[in-house]
C-alpha cells in the first residue's frame, strides 16, 4: 500500500500517515517501529523527550530501507532553546537515531513564559542551512507564536504539528497554516481515548455506513481534511488497520457531522495548553 505524500513549503514531501513513538517505552520501540517500518510505514515521529530515539535508531538500521525513502522527525525540548544548546540537542537526537540528518526538526513546545522560542527558531534555520535537518517546523504553536517567529526572521516554518482531533479543532491555527502555506500535523488524533468520541454518531454512523471501525472514520477524516496524522500504538494489528484508510471516502455530509463535534469554545482540549508548559 502506497501512502500519498504531501509538499511542504521546503520543497520536500512528507508521508500524509506516520507512525508516532509518544509513551511507546523505550525497550519496545525497536520492535514496534520495526513492525511499522515491516508493514510499509515510512514515516516515523520522536522526540528527544520521550527517551525512544535510541529504539527509533535501531529499527531503521535493521529495516535495510534506503534512508532516502524514510522520513523521521525529532524534536527540541524546553530547556535547550537557548544559546549552543540546540545545536548541541540534535547532534544527540542524531547520535541516537543513527542519522546524518532528519528530514524535520520540531521546536516542541514555545514555552512562552520564558520568551526564547525566537531564538530556538533562529537555531533550527541555521539547523537547515547546514543541512543538519532538511525541513523544520513547530510543534503546539499558536497565531501569535506562528506570527512573531515569521515577523522576526522571515522564516514560515514547513509544519505546526498540534493537538487536533474532533472536538478540538483548532480552527483559527488551523486558517494561519493555511493561509501561509504550512501543514498541519495532528497529535492526539484520536484524542488519546480521553473522550467517547467512538460512541459520537457522527462517527459511528460512518462506520457502519462503509463497514469501517471509528478509528479508521477519524483517521480519514483527518486525511480529507488535509492533515498529516500519525496514530501510535505497539499493536501490529492495529498498525495495519490505521493504514487501510485510503479506499475511504467520507461524504461531504459525514465530513460536516464531525466537524460540529467541536464545541468551539476550547473545552474539548486533552492535552496541556501551550501556555503553560515551559
């Protein structure tokens, strides 16, 4: 099964499905993204905090893939946005996962409160320039974090990967991105099974209308949306399932009734507000 790849505003493509390692613990990685890799997966999301690189490292260079059909993104972490340290962060993220390069380095969190996430950006551009990380990018960034880097280096980053999922959509980050030519990648996709979300008619009702499970409804939702999604488990059989997405199509009407699943008002977040980690 081929995964569509879309184009980032770097000029590299990015598989639209990943497999993402969060909480997978770091002595089951090398199997689970072995099996991932197995099953024709060939996108993989770390990061430097969630200890697994090391696991990500090793399954790539037991998968004999050719590096150039592989896309592997890691992360910079809060408290390393400052002076040397980002150079210092990647060349370990590197070191670990075996790798010149990542095809995308993600700033994690803008950790506002300590007012360095401009200059944690300016390191990933000069990440990019020495070719350290072919496309870079943010991760639970909002407008006005988005609209400040751009507005002090002249950089729009190529992804805001962002807690997305039915009932929080995001949707004025979600306009910034594509107004200006940056994708979305949605972390939580599922909304990491904090809300009944499966029992929602809207999703159910889809399910059963193309005989699809409602993990496969939201996934595909998010693929017509145009977001790049990578749900993580350490099942193989569910690995295989989140892949049988793409001889799916919602109807405009289904896409509608999961669209309303947002309240709007910013109550359906699971995860910790972009505020408040630093």
């Amino acid at each position: 099964m081929t995964i569509p790849a879309l184009r980032l505003n770097s000029g590299h493509d990015i598989p639209q499905l990943g497999y993402g390692v969060f909480k997978v613990p770091a002595d089951d990685t090398a199997r689970a993204v072995g099996e991932a890799l197995a099953l024709g997966y060939r996108h993989i999301d770390t990061a430097a905090v969630y200890g697994n690189e090391e696991g990500v490292g090793a399954a790539i260079a037991a998968s004999g893939i050719p590096r150039d059909e592989l896309f592997v993104t890691t992360k910079l972490w809060n408290d390393r946005h400052e002076g040397d340290e980002p150079q210092k962060a990647i060349r370990e993220s590197l070191a670990k996962l075996g790798l010149e390069y990542v095809d995308l380095y993600l700033v994690h969190w803008p950790t506002p409160a300590n007012d360095n996430y401009v200059e944690a950006w300016q390191a990933l551009i000069a990440m990019r320039d020495a070719g350290l990380a072919r496309s870079i990018g943010v991760s639970n960034f909002l407008v006005r974090h988005l609209e400040r880097i751009v507005a002090e280096t002249g950089v729009t980053p190529a992804v805001d990967q962002i807690e997305l999922h039915p009932a929080h959509q995001q949707r004025d980050v979600v306009a910034w991105a594509r107004e200006n030519g940056v994708l979305i990648e949605a972390w939580g996709p599922l909304g990491q099974g904090k809300y009944d979300l499966f029992s929602e008619p809207a999703v159910a009702g889809a399910a059963a209308a193309h005989g699809k499970s409602v993990a496969q409804v939201v996934l595909r939702w998010h693929i017509q949306k145009g977001n790049v999604v990578f749900p993580k488990s350490v099942r193989a059989e569910r690995l295989r399932e989140n892949m049988d997405v793409f001889d799916l199509q919602l109807t405009d009407a289904e896409m509608a009734a999961i669209d309303a699943l947002d309240p709007g008002d910013g109550s359906g977040r699971v995860g910790a507000h972009p505020d408040d980690v630093n």
